[in-house]
C-alpha cells in the first residue's frame, strides 16, 4: 500500500441498520482506516433489511451491514428475491437475546417447562425476530424447539423492526421476542419484559452480522473489496482492544445519524459484562477468530434452512461449491496479512453446539 | 376494484397517493405502523399492499409472504425519487411494481391492474418452479435407489425400475418415497 502517493481516495456507499453491531463500520470512519486503505466510506443508514437487500442488490449500496442469514436467504431465494451475494468477513459474534413478557419469564425462572408455560396463554404465543431468514429467526426458533416448542407450528411468528417490539410488549401484542441490542434492554428498562437468554448462551460465538457485497463486486474489484475489508477488519481490532475503545464508539453510536440512543445507554449494552465469559459475549475480533469467514457458518445456516422446510433437498457437495463463492476467503487472507491479524488453519470451526435434526 | 392498503409509517406524505386512489374508485385503508399493518392484513385482506421504501414495516411484509406462501400479497413500493436501477433490481426482485412519487394520479389505477396481473404471473411461475424442482429431486432419488438395487440385488436396470414401481403399487406410496425408503434402509444397514 503506497501511501503517498497521491491518488483519488474510491467512495463506497455502505448501508447499515442502526443497530449497536454496525459499530466496526462507524469506527472504521471515525478514525480513518477508510482513507488510510485508500477508500472513502459513505454510510447509509436504512429501516428495514428489505431496504438493505434491495440497495445492495440494485448497486446503490456496495456494501452492507446484514444479518449473516439474510445473506444466505438471498443466494437461495427464501421469500425473496435471489442474487448472488459475498460475505467479506464477519463483524461480530453474539450480543443478541431472548426476552419474554415479565410473567411469562417470572415463571421460566421457577422452572416451569416454556412449553406448558405458552400452551396456557389464551392465545396462540406471539414472538417476533427481526427478518424471516434473519439470525434472530434462527436463536428464536433453535431455543424454542430445544424446549419442545414447534416454531412453526405452536406460535404465531412474526418480523417486526427491533424499535417497535419493547412497545409491542408493552401493549401486550408480543409474548417475547430475540433481537440484538439496545432493544433487549429495553423491555428490561420499561419493565414489560426480561431477558430470559443471551444467544452467546445458544451458542457461544455464533456468526451474528457480516460485512456483504454483490459477488460480482467481490470478483471484479478484489482489490477494492480487500482494503474494504482491511479498514473494518482494523476497525473490529481496535474495538477488542480496551474498554475505552469501546466506550468512544458508544458516544459515536449515540450520534443521531447513526442510532441516536443516549452514550450511556449504549455503553451498558457495548461494554463486556464483568460476569459472563467473554466467549458468550458481544466481541468484534478475538485475535480474527470472529472476523474469518467460516465455512461452516454458512453450512449451519443451509442447514436451518432446510430444517424449517424452506429450502429442498441436502446436496452437501453443491453447498460447499455455493459457500466456496459467497464466503471470499482469498479476500479475507489477504486482508488479515496486510493488517498482521493472525489466520486459521481450517477453513471450517467446531461445530455449533445446537440440536441439529437434519432427517427427521 | 381491489382493496389497497397503504402503509404509512415514515414522514413521507402518501395523502396525496390516497386520494388519487379513492378518485379513482379504490377502496383504500390506510395503517400507520406494524401493528396496524398485521391487523389490516389479517382482518381486511388487503388485495395490494403500497409501501415506502424507507418504511421500518417491509420486513414484516416480507414475513408475512414465508409464512403464507401460497397466499401472498403484491407489493408495491413507493418511492420519492426514481433510481432506475433500484427500480429495476425490486421489480426482478419480488416487489411487484414500483411507484414514484410525483406520478399523475390518472397512471395510478394502470399500474395497480398490471401489478395484480403481473403478481399472478410470477405466482404462477413460482410454483411452476418447485414443481420443476421436486420433479428433479424425485428423479434424483429413485436414480439412487434404482442404483442400490442395481448393486446390491444385481438387477439390471429395466429390472430394478419395475422393482421399485411394483413396490409404489402395492404400497401405495410414490415412487420417490419407496425410493426414499429404500436409500434409508441400505444407509441403515450399510
């Protein structure tokens, strides 16, 4: 990378949801990693992932904050549109959870089984997640049919922009919900709700947001797309790096462009609790651990697919060729060795420690 | 005429869009954030769904077409500036047709008609489609049976087809789940 020389700085229009994990692409602008890898990243904020989807699918975005599921529901087009998409790293593992209604978290806790407990409702159990083939979908329903819950059939499932589920609970519309934070903390906040479960506590480490773009992208531009990935990827190191950081990327977060919550707030959700194993925890780098792009992230979620019966047949040498394109490893190395991020051997990590029916 | 639901949850004015549709003889209801919206669909039916395409909802809308595969609605996006390009990527991309803002009132009514027609159609296709697609999955399953039966039972190929069909008759079953039968069973036994 040369530095001084001087050359136009390329512009890439980057859409994010505000959300507490779009923090490695705010940081990334915040301290100049953008123009130190010869880009200028303009962020978008959007409402809704349909709007991500469809922006970056159209070419007015060119990279995207998105849940890693979405990512695969598009390459196989679940309830959607399908495209081809590239998934240059991942951003963050963990931070999201289940919150139930106070009562019916009050008696969780005295050991009740859930599925007693939401059989009793007068009503067919209403729990949202954030987009049909979302992460939030994926631990919603995992944690359900761990207790015996059919997601698909025992309640009523419905996506509904993270804002709006405290207030939803609140009127009494939602029986629970999984989204990521400062939304899960909020119910605690208004006292309409509990979180009853950390996704870290589904699995520890899970793949939780990624940094997408159109695969045509990935493949015309590698050299873009690798010093993208270079200046986020630096971004998810220095936010690891100390708690300091983090609280600095709160007061940025707090910006009204961006999610517009107070610092504080947003601190209590950025900042690793003192408790909890920090495996299980909100974490963005992990020495590259949670950057890499594993393939048997994408398998696990082809998999999920399949199990709710959105996507038919099991033709593992198909899907490993399907991953080969969307995960862009080769971008992703070369990434990590321009920064000195370690690499994995592997290509693949030990498997996700949730039940796992292929055939029924 | 069809019932339109418009979905107004952002700060973009759709008063105008609603009253060139009632001009214009439709039955409009109008919902003004997720809630209202899930009640609206499930209560009144809406027959098309008009939204912004900075509205929170869409992904709510875009729940409702999993979960209800064989009964979704059309949706139209409504836009207040017209990047041709993102037009073009939404229609290939589910949403049935796309509105800018600023269109006459009097072009309103056509484009609702050929969204509904053009919904049908890629229904219609769709389904055509996973029907394809099981064919070629069938097809797979009982080459693989028809395969086993080859290897194991040394049948030929003729042979080993009948096998399976007399199966599917006395059974009562089709001949891709006594296929299916079959590969599980070798699976188990090795």
């Amino acid at each position: 990378m040369t530095l001084d020389k001087p050359r136009r700085r390329r512009v890439l229009h980057v859409g994010f949801v505000p959300l507490i994990d779009c923090a490695p692409l705010v940081a990334a602008v915040r301290l100049g990693l953008d123009g130190k890898h010869g880009l200028s990243l303009q962020l978008h904020r959007q409402a809704s992932w349909a709007a991500v989807r469809d922006k970056l699918l159209s070419g007015e975005l060119d990279a995207v904050h998105a849940l890693a599921g979405l990512v695969y529901g598009v390459e196989t087009g679940i309830g959607g549109p399908r495209g081809e998409l590239a998934i240059l790293m991942t951003l963050n593992q963990n931070g999201q959870a289940i919150v139930l209604s106070s009562g019916l978290a009050r008696e969780l806790e005295r050991g009740r089984p859930l599925r007693e407990l939401l059989s009793a409702l007068p009503r067919m159990p209403v729990l949202a997640q954030t987009f049909p083939t979302g992460t939030h979908a994926m631990w919603l329903y995992c944690w359900l049919a761990a207790q015996g819950v059919d997601p698909l059939r025992d309640i009523h499932g419905l996506s509904m922009p993270p804002p709006q589920m405290p207030a939803a609970m609140a009127a009494g519309d939602l029986d629970g919900y999984c989204a990521g934070e400062p939304w899960s903390r909020q119910a605690e906040a208004l006292g309409v709700g509990k979180r009853v479960v950390r996704s870290g506590q589904i699995w520890p480490g899970h793949p939780e947001k990624v940094l997408a773009c159109r695969r045509q992208f990935a493949a015309l531009e590698p050299e873009t797309a690798t010093a993208l990935t270079a200046a986020v990827l630096e971004a998810c190191r220095w936010l690891d790096q100390s708690p300091d950081h983090r609280r600095q990327a709160a007061q940025w977060l707090a910006h009204a462009d961006i999610i517009g919550l107070p610092a504080g707030h947003l601190a209590a959700c950025l900042l690793p609790p003192a408790d909890e194993a920090p495996s299980t925890c909100l974490r963005f780098h992990a020495d590259g651990q949670v950057n890499f792009p594993w393939i048997s992230d994408g398998r696990w979620f082809l998999r999920q697919f399949r199990r709710w019966g959105w996507l038919a047949g099991a033709d593992a040498v198909h899907d490993d060729a399907l991953l080969a394109e969307v995960h862009r490893l080769a971008s992703y190395r070369a990434a990590a060795q321009r920064i000195g991020v370690p690499l994995p051997v592997e290509n693949s990590r030990s498997g996700p420690p949730l039940d796992d029916p292929q055939r029924e | 005429m069809p019932r339109i639901l418009l979905l107004n949850d952002t700060e973009k004015p759709l008063g105008e869009l609603r009253d060139a549709l009632q001009a214009g003889g439709h039955e409009v209801l109008v919902a003004t954030g997720t809630r209202a919206l899930l009640k609206a669909v499930e209560e009144q039916q809406p027959d098309v769904v008009i939204v912004d395409v900075d509205s929170p909802s869409r992904d709510t809308l875009e729940q409702l077409a999993l979960i209800d595969r064989h009964a979704p609605r059309p949706v139209v996006v409504f836009s207040a500036d017209a990047d041709e390009q993102l037009i073009r990527a939404a229609l290939g991309a589910g949403v049935t047709a796309y509105i800018v803002d600023g269109l006459a009132p009097a072009r309103l009514a056509p484009i609702i008609q050929v969204a509904l027609a053009r919904f049908e159609q890629q229904s219609h296709l769709r389904r055509r489609l996973d029907e394809v697609q099981q064919k070629l999955q069938d097809r797979k399953l009982i080459d693989q049976a028809k395969g086993l039966l080859m290897d194991k039972r040394g049948m030929g190929e003729a042979e080993a087809y009948a096998a399976l069909r007399r199966q599917a008759m006395q059974q009562n079953l089709k001949l891709a789940d006594v296929a299916r039968r079959i590969i599980a069973m070798a699976e188990l036994l090795g």
